[in-house]
C-alpha cells in the first residue's frame, strides 16, 4: 500500500490509441461549442448535470423500492441451488 504513495521516477505513458481517441473527442467538442455563449454553455452544463443526477436518482429509487426488490429477488426458475431441510 506504501508503494502507491511514492513518487514515480518516470511519467506515465498512455496509450497511442487513448491519446488519439481523447484528440479527436476534443476536437469535436471544441468545433460544436465554438458558436456558443458562455450563458448557453452553462445552461447545457447544467441541464447535463440534472439529467445526470435524475437518472442516478431513478436508479437508486428503483433498487430500493418494492417493485425493483421484487425484480431483483430469485424465483423457482432462477434458483439452481438445492436447499437442504
């Protein structure tokens, strides 16, 4: 565990195919949003950033809710294992 705290000697090297990758999608992004205002930029950041947490919400609603817990319960059909009384 004390090894992931020291300091490296040499830089990281990623991969040729992840830089190119992270190149081409900043590229993008920088020509779709070259046209915008700054109040457009933010409205659309935080209308990502409320769809994001809405779904996250649903998620965690639907797990803990009777419906979900059903879904997520195993039948006859699912069970393989055996019980022993």
């Amino acid at each position: 565990m004390k090894s992931l705290f020291k300091k490296r000697e040499i830089p990281f090297a990623y991969n040729r195919h992840y830089l190119s990758a992270q190149k081409k999608w900043s590229e993008k992004m920088s020509s779709l949003s070259e046209g915008c205002s700054k109040g457009k930029l933010i409205f659309l950041l935080g209308l990502f950033v409320m769809l994001s947490a809405s779904y996250l919400l649903y998620n965690i609603y639907n797990a803990f809710s009777e419906k979900g817990a059903k879904k997520a319960g195993s039948s006859e059909k699912t069970l393989k294992i055996k019980l022993i009384d």
